[in-house]
C-alpha cells in the first residue's frame, strides 16, 4: 500500500490522504437565479418586520420629543412669569427706595444667567447630549 508523509512525519495511507486533502479544498457550487429569488422572497418578511420596529421607534423619538416639548413650554412660561412679577416687585421697590440699585442689578443679574442656562437646558435634551471623554 503506498503511504504519503504527513507534515508531523508519520505516514497516511494514500486513500486517506486523498480523502483529507479533498476535504480541505472549498466545493464550489454554481448559484442559478432562481436561488437568489428564493432569499430574496425569504428575506421580504424579516425586512418587513425591520421597518416596522424602525417605524415603531421613530414614532416613539417623535412622540418623547413633543411631550417633552409641550412640558418645557408650559414651565418656561411659567418660570418667566414668576420672575418677571420678582423683578417688577424689586423695580417697585427700589422706585420708593425701599431697595438700592445695586440689589436690583444684582437680581437681574441672577436671573439673567438662570435664564441663559435654561435655554441651554431646553436646547440640549438630557438624552441628546454627547457622552463625556476621559
């Protein structure tokens, strides 16, 4: 019987060799159009059900954002009236010169940068925000 060398040294018979280097080798098989059809007509469902979750979460964004949109409004009106009647209250007061200049300038000032920071806050959603870099 002849014997072929195997990389490690010892020997194989020769059918077995054949067998083991046939093996090795890719089988490569023609593809008829017909194939391709059948995947594609396989994939139709799942790709169906792929828009639909997409579509799904899309409304879900689009109806968070308007929720949020809607409470953000109702606040900030609510937040600029408040202290739009503290800063005339703070006017009145230092017209009969009950409150210096100074303490009014100084609660406009306040107010001024807690308003600048709540745009900042109504412009940048809390879930929009880039994630920080170490």
């Amino acid at each position: 019987m002849n014997e072929k060398k195997t990389a490690n040294g010892g020997e194989l018979p020769t059918d077995v060799a054949e067998r083991a280097d046939s093996a090795s080798k890719p089988v490569l098989k023609q593809t008829q159009p017909q194939d391709f059809s059948a995947l594609i007509t396989a994939a139709l469902p799942l790709a169906d059900r792929y828009m639909k979750l997409q579509e799904a979460r899309f409304d879900s964004i689009r109806q968070r954002d308007e929720t949020a949109g809607r409470h953000n409004r109702k606040l900030t009106y609510a937040l600029l009236v408040f202290l739009g009647l503290i800063i005339a209250a703070m006017t009145g007061l230092t017209i009969i010169g009950k409150v210096t200049g100074e303490a009014l300038l100084f609660l406009i000032g306040i107010v001024v940068g807690y308003m600048i920071n709540m745009v900042q806050g109504l412009i940048y959603m809390p879930w929009e925000s880039e994630p920080e870099e170490n």
